[in-house]
C-alpha cells in the first residue's frame, strides 16, 4: 500500500471552507475511485492555516489510474477546483510506502 501525503497552506482564515469543499466534493469524488482517506490533519498548535490529508492507494498502478480517473470527472471540475483553487497558497506532495506492522492494523 502507498500513501499521497498531501500538505497544504490555505489562506488565512479559510481553512473551515477549505475543509467544506473537501468534505462534500473531494472526498465522496476521490472515494468513487477505490481511493481511501488514511489521514486528515489540520494545525492547532504551531504553523497555523495548513491542512495535511493522506490518502491510501493500493499500488502506483492504482494511484496513476484513480488520479486519472477522478481528475476527469464532472464533479471534480466543475464543483471541487473551482472552490478551491483560490484557497490554497502551496501544496507539497510526498509518496511514501507503509510498514507491514501498520498494513496489519489499517485492514481491521
């Protein structure tokens, strides 16, 4: 299993609207698409106005098919991008892989 780590800077103030769009478009968009959330962070202490979201892909296969997928679809284009797209200021990806120990405990 791999993981996209996303981390985002949103502009001051508008990370609730942030997470609106993200909860009513991106997540039911991306979930269409066998995408699953592992993680949904944002700061409380610290760097203030980031967001930081996982998202579990069952192989770069699947990550490069499902990217493709949702990219194209209505919702996404015409509902999610246009809410967002002035909101965030920076957006930093990694891939990481997971540990065995913990793709044991993710399948309970």
């Amino acid at each position: 299993m791999i993981f996209d780590v996303r981390t985002y800077d949103i502009s001051m103030g508008h990370v609730p609207e942030y997470m609106e769009a993200v909860r009513e478009v991106a997540l039911p968009v991306r979930e269409r698409y066998g995408v699953r959330l592992a993680g949904w962070y944002f700061s409380d202490i610290g760097e203030q106005n980031q967001v930081i979201h996982i998202w579990a892909y069952r192989d770069y296969s699947h990550y490069q098919e499902a990217r493709e997928s949702f990219r194209k679809d209505p919702q996404w284009i015409n509902d999610y991008t246009p809410r967002v797209k002035d909101l965030i200021l920076r957006q930093r990806n990694q891939m990481m892989q997971a540990s065995d120990f913990f793709e044991e405990r993710l399948k309970t």
